[in-house]
C-alpha cells in the first residue's frame, strides 16, 4: 500500500531537497495538518485552491436545529486534472459550508513551524498535492494520513474518512469505516506542556536583601511560579523564627522588598485577571456571534421556504383567476352569440312576400340572365370566329407549302432532264469528235463521205480496205463523263460534212479532273476552211 512514508520518500528522490538549510518535505506536510487541525477545532473550513475544501458542513436535522458535519471536497480543477472518481465525496455549495479560510502559506510558516518560510510551506505542499494526484491516477491502493481523518483511494475511487471523535464531539454517529485514532499526531509538539514536564522545569536564586533562598517552578499555563520558603515568608512579614536575632537594617530592608513584592504579585495578577477576562469575553463573543451565524442561516432558510411557498400560492391563485376570466369569457360569447341570433327578424318565412316587389325582383334577375347569355355568345362566336380564322389560316399555309413543294419537284425534274439531254448530247458530241479524231489519225479512214466502209458494218471502228477493223482501239479518253460545261447551242446547218463542226463548237477540256487533255483548236487536214 503506498503511505504517507512512501509519498515523502519518492518526492525528495524526485524533487530533492525542500531547501538548503535542511528543511524538509515531512515538515511542510506537519504544518499544513496542523494548520487544518486549528481551524477545524475552531469551527471553519480550510480551502487549499487547487487541492480540497477540508472542515464542516451545515446540515439541518429532523428536529429542525441545524448541526455541524465533518466535510471533505477535492477541487474540480484536482478531478479533471487526474481523472478521479469522487462518487463517495458528497459535493456541497460554499452557502451550506462554515466560515472559510483560505490557507495562508505565510501564516502556517509563522504560527505552526519552526524553520520553515512561506516558500518553503508553498513549494513543498505544491509537490506533495501533486505526488498524491498521481498516486491516486495510478490506480493503486493508496491511503494518506491527516491528523484529522485519512485520505484512502483504490483503482481511482476516493474517500475520505474522519476520526470517530470528530463525530462524535457533535453527537453524530460515527461511520463504519471511520478510524477510532490516528497515530499521526504533528500538533502534539506545539500542545502546551504536560504537569509532568513542567515539574522538571525549576530555577532558584538569591536576593540581597534576603538571606532565604528564591526557587521558582513553571506553571501550566505558563510563566512561572515562585515557592517562597518559610525564612523567606518570615522576613517578608517582618518576624523572626525562634532561635534567630533581627537586626535593624534587616527590618527596613524586608518592609521595603515586602511592598515591592506584593506591589508585583497585584500587578501579575491584574494582568492574569485582566487576560482571562478578556479570553473570556473573545470566546463568548466568539459563540454569541456563532450562534447568531447559524439563527441567521436558519431563519434566512425559513425565509427561503416560506417565499416559495407564497410565491407558489401566488401563482397558483394567478392561475385560477384565469381560468375564472377564460369561462367567464367563454360564457359570456356564447350568450352574446344567441342574442345576437334572437335580435334580428330575417329570414322572417312567417309574412308572405309582396307580390310587385316579387315581380320586380323577378324582372331584375330575368335581365341579369339575359345579359350574361349575351356575354356568353359573344364570347362563344368570337372563340369560334378565332378558330375559324386559324383554321382557314393553316389551310392557307398547308395549300401554299403544296404549291411550293410542286413547283420545286417540278424545277427537280425539269433540271433533271435539261442535265439528262445536255449530258446525251455531250454523248453523241463526243462520239463524233472522237470518230473525226480517228478519221484524221488514220489515213485510210475516209471523210463522212466514206461511210460505206465504215457504217456499212453497223459499227463504229474504222475498218481497212478489205473490210476488216484497224487493231488500233480507241483512245480510252473516249469513255471519259463529258464536259459539265453547259452545251452549246447547235450550228446552223450549213454545206460543211455532217461529222464536221464549227471549231467554236468543239470541247475544250475533258470531264475528268484528273485527266485534263486539251482538244486539239487546229482544222483536221482535209477539213474545210
């Protein structure tokens, strides 16, 4: 189990130590314990910021009294911080909490230490706060020793647990798991002295004016006491013991040291008086004013409750009024409503209606409806004429677009055959270039005047004086598309051969692109001029 031992040993391996002068991190831990320990005993709260709230809660009991309880509360900041699990921490507002007291590192220095500074209480209870945190977030079983309870956590569930006696001193029952006593005790050593330890303190002396020995004790409540011996008390009163002889100077030298003496014992013990008194009046002063806190919480509690209990009666007779106005309303538009419905006297269907105003009423609305079936037709002949309009339109439209689509398979046609009869032409002009061409390329091949050898056959290759066919073929240009230049208009006839044209009349070039062979512009031999 990691202790409080544990704790201090791993912080001054880690952090070293508190300071150069020997300061120690167990020191810081005794002067925060016994700062908590003196606030609690006077009824306050200690807040450590970024730690825990640590002193009592008010709480009312069934009887109506309110009472003190023991209260721990880690800091939000503490929680978030490690990721603890503080469901056995009952969280109470700063209202339901005694007097709080911040925790003043220079006041613990100053009241509940010796040789530490304020820096010193700061620094080492920042590292042992921190040290607790990550024991507690390790998961492992951790349990802390206060001088008022003890801090335990396991696998991250915190709880705290106060002594029994704390419980008890306000009459409570204690809790199961509340330790009967703590061994870790660090206001015993600024507790004031046991009878024992007293007694052993003593301090003796001698006076001049006095023969009899001094000795003085410490007293419990501290200063000292003197123990004054009967030879002393007998020159202090002015007698002489049996068997001893007074001198005068010895006389005047005990009255003067009896009236200074007693003159400081009045004095003490004014001031003894005067400081009890005045301790006296603080602490009642202290539980009036306590009282008087906690009369004040409670009839401030009392007022809390009663203000809502009238504002709750206010609201609810608010409540009930209204609903009181919204049925008398209702009420009232219901009866309103069959007055109005009593007050009238139309449809009245127990006088019968007189006949002229009938008559009139009649005529007026027989003119009403011929006037709308005028309005009517008009509007039904003008819809009609509209649509008639736009049908003879669409036939209009429809014999236009016939004409035109006649026209132009007419001029389709038409340009069809003027190209099919310049193309036959082009055909047989051709052929007769080309039968002039062999004419006047072969010299047996007679003028059109020698028809007989060459027609006679029915074909149109020249033939050789005995009748057979020249082996040379025609030029393959021949078969060529003829020219797409328009025809030219024919000759008129004249005395020249009929296989014999005008030059004019002769095709320039051949109707393929690609084979662009130029007719020759020069007369045959033979032709005529």
């Amino acid at each position: 189990m990691y202790d409080t031992e544990r704790l201090l040993a791993d912080i001054r391996r880690t952090h070293g130590p508190l300071s150069k002068r020997g300061a120690d991190y167990s020191q810081a831990w005794d002067t925060f314990n016994r700062y908590v320990s003196e606030a609690i005993a006077k009824r306050q709260t200690v807040s450590v910021g970024s730690f825990c709230k640590i002193g009592w809660r008010l709480e009312e009991s069934l009887q109506g009294r309110a009472r003190m309880r023991p209260h721990f509360q880690l800091a939000d900041a503490f929680v978030r911080a490690y990721r603890l699990d503080i469901k056995a921490l009952p969280a109470a507002h700063e209202r339901a909490l005694s007097q709080i007291e911040e925790f003043s590192p220079s006041k613990a220095a100053l009241r509940y230490s010796q040789n530490l500074t304020k820096e010193n209480v700061f620094m080492g209870l920042r590292a042992i706060v921190a040290a607790i945190g990550e024991a507690c977030a390790s998961g492992q079983q951790v349990c802390i020793d206060f001088e008022v309870g003890r801090l335990s956590c396991s696998e991250r569930a915190v709880r705290f647990d106060f002594l029994a006696e704390m419980y008890a001193q306000e009459g409570l029952e204690a809790p199961a798991e509340a330790p009967r006593d703590a061994d870790y005790r660090p206001s015993r050593t600024f507790a004031p002295a046991s009878p024992e330890a007293m007694s052993t303190l003593n301090l003796s002396g001698k006076n001049d004016g006095f023969s009899a020995p001094l000795k003085a004790h410490a007293a419990s409540l501290g200063g000292w006491t003197e123990s004054l011996g009967p030879e002393f008390m007998s020159q202090l009163l002015g007698t002489v013991p049996e068997g001893s002889v007074a001198s005068p100077h010895a006389a005047s030298v005990t009255s003067s040291a009896r009236s200074g003496k007693l003159r400081v014992h009045a004095d003490a013990h004014d001031r003894h008086v005067a400081r009890v008194c005045s301790d006296a009046e603080q602490v009642v002063a202290e539980q009036e004013s306590w009282e008087a806190g906690i009369e004040q919480l409670n009839e401030k509690h009392r007022q809390e409750l009663q203000q809502r209990k009238d504002a709750a009666k206010d609201l609810q007779e608010t409540l009930k009024a209204q609903m009181r106005d919204v049925e008398q309303q209702r009420a009232e538009g219901r009866q309103r409503l069959i007055d109005m419905a009593s007050t009238h006297d139309f449809p009245n269907f127990t006088e019968n209606i007189e006949k002229p105003i009938y008559d009139d009423f009649k005529e007026k609305s027989k003119l009403i409806k011929e006037g709308l079936d005028q309005q009517v037709e008009h509007k039904r002949q003008a819809k009609l004429a509209a649509k008639l309009q736009e049908r003879e339109t669409d036939a209009s439209h429809a014999e236009a677009s016939r004409k035109e689509i006649a026209i132009m398979r007419l001029e389709s046609a038409l340009k069809k055959e003027v190209h099919r009869a310049a193309l036959t032409e082009a055909w047989e002009h051709e052929k007769r270039l080309n039968t002039i061409k062999r004419a006047i390329e072969d010299p047996l091949c007679r003028v059109p005047g020698a028809g007989a050898t060459g027609r006679a056959n029915g074909s149109g290759r020249p033939r050789t004086s005995t009748g057979r066919p020249t082996r040379r073929a025609a030029s393959w240009t021949s078969w060529t598309q003829p020219s797409l230049e328009p025809p030219q208009a024919p000759a008129a006839p004249s005395g020249r051969p009929r296989n014999c044209r005008p030059r004019a009349a002769w095709p320039r070039w051949t109707a393929h692109p690609w084979q662009r062979r130029a007719c020759s512009t020069a007369a045959p031999p033979g032709a005529a001029p």
